[in-house]
C-alpha cells in the first residue's frame, strides 16, 4: 500500500517512520509512504499556501489552488469536477485531516486498508477552504474531538493504524484481530507477563493452567468487563447475553 501525505511541513515526518514496525514494514517493501511538500504547488515567489477568510474572522486558511495542484499531480487522473459521496469505495482515497471530520476509529482504518493508495492532506492554521472537502477530499476525517495545530501528527497516526492491517506487517496476522477494537469492538483483555507474582500481585490463577479453551472463555469474560468498565459506549446488548460469555 502506497501513502501520500501532503504537508507544509515536510520534515515533520523524518522521526515518525524510522523506527518500529513502520520502519520494518517500509524497508520489507509492505508500504511505501511519500511526502510532498504542499509549497512546490504554488505559482508565487514567496509561495504562499494561505490566505485571510472571506467575511473576515480569525486565523488564515489554506488556498484551495495549491492542494487541488498536488492531488491532480501526484494521481493525474483525478482531476476534479464535481463532489465525491463520502466512502466511496475508490482503489485510491484523497483524505482531508481536519476537526471537523467524522471520527477515525478501526472500523474507518479497516475501510482505508483495503484502498490501493491513500493521499493525506494536512489542514493548518484557522483551517481549509471548504471547496477542498466539497469538491476533492472523499473523506474529511479526525482523530479526536479536539483541535491540533495541524493535520501531520493525525496523518502520522492514521498511517501507524492502516499500515499495522496490511498483510505482512505485523509478524502474527492475528494480531490485529484479537485486540482492541478488534472484529467485535471490545477492548483487548488484560495481559500479563512474567513474574507470575510482582509486589504480592498474582497473574490470574487460569493463565498458568495451559487449559487453552479455559484461557479463551477467561479472556473473553475478562474483556467483557474491562469494556463495560472503560468504554462502555462500545458494547452491544447482544454480546451480554449469556450464552455469548462462554
């Protein structure tokens, strides 16, 4: 899977990808992730990228000729004419980071890994003229109900979430299935490694049984709980039901 990120700031993204998983996934040829500096779009020589909103207010917000230039450059044959539905199901995904989108979370990131290419553009400053969520992003996301002072941290972590679902990137596939905000949308249950006893706190009794199907009906038990306990704005009715605890 390919990431553009189109930014302002390109070498904000030097640190982020040069360690862990991402790193290894980059170098095994998994992804392959470009940056492209949003000022080699500009036709002005002080390359300007912004201007004052119309109808005054605070703040300045990005130009649309600029990151309509980049899109149309990096993938030719998305010239743009009229609004794209959101989810559209396009092999290749313009997303516009920007407060005011519908929240990332895993089921958005399962979406955006089955795409061939993901184009991330980064919002700044007071925001982004609207044309360019109209006319050319298909999704306008965020990953918070909060406003950050641009969009390249949450374009970091969208591409940490969507690159771990790739095949091969992570060393054990199940790996993101049975975790958090997994297949059902639970928490993952609580894990625990050696000692067995720390401080007088004991690993529960069943981890140390090697009664593999005993294990699975404690953790899922155990899930159930952490979730309702944590985030209980996560659980379904159905998944309470007795018959589904075993």
């Amino acid at each position: 899977m390919t990431f553009h990120v189109v930014t302002i700031f390109p070498d904000f993204f030097r640190g982020p990808f040069e360690h862990g998983i991402i790193q290894k996934a980059r170098e095994a040829g998994h992804i392959d992730i470009r940056i492209h500096d949003l000022r080699n779009w500009t036709k002005d020589r002080h390359r300007t990228v912004d201007d004052r909103p119309f109808g005054g207010g605070e703040g300045m917000l990005l130009k649309p000729e600029p990151l309509f230039d980049a899109v149309e450059s990096i993938w030719p044959e998305r010239s743009v004419t009229e609004p794209r539905p959101p989810g559209s199901g396009l092999e290749k995904k313009v997303v516009l980071l920007s407060a005011q989108g519908r929240k990332f979370d895993q089921r958005l990131a399962r979406e955006f890994a089955s795409a061939s290419e993901l184009l991330l553009l980064c919002g700044r400053y007071e925001g982004v003229d609207e044309r360019v969520a109209e006319h050319l992003a298909d999704e306008e996301v965020s990953i918070g109900d909060f406003v950050l002072s641009g969009g390249e941290l949450a374009a970091a972590m969208v591409i940490d979430v969507v690159a771990r679902l790739q095949e091969g990137v992570l060393g054990n596939r199940d790996s993101a299935i049975f975790e958090s905000f997994g297949e059902e949308g639970l928490l993952d249950c609580p894990q625990y490694t050696r000692p067995a006893e720390f401080r007088s706190w004991r690993v529960p009794e069943v981890l140390l049984t090697g009664n593999h199907e005993e294990i699975r009906k404690w953790r899922r038990k155990a899930a159930l709980e952490k979730t309702a306990r944590l985030r209980p704005d996560l659980l379904k009715p159905d998944l309470l039901k007795p018959d589904l605890l075993k």
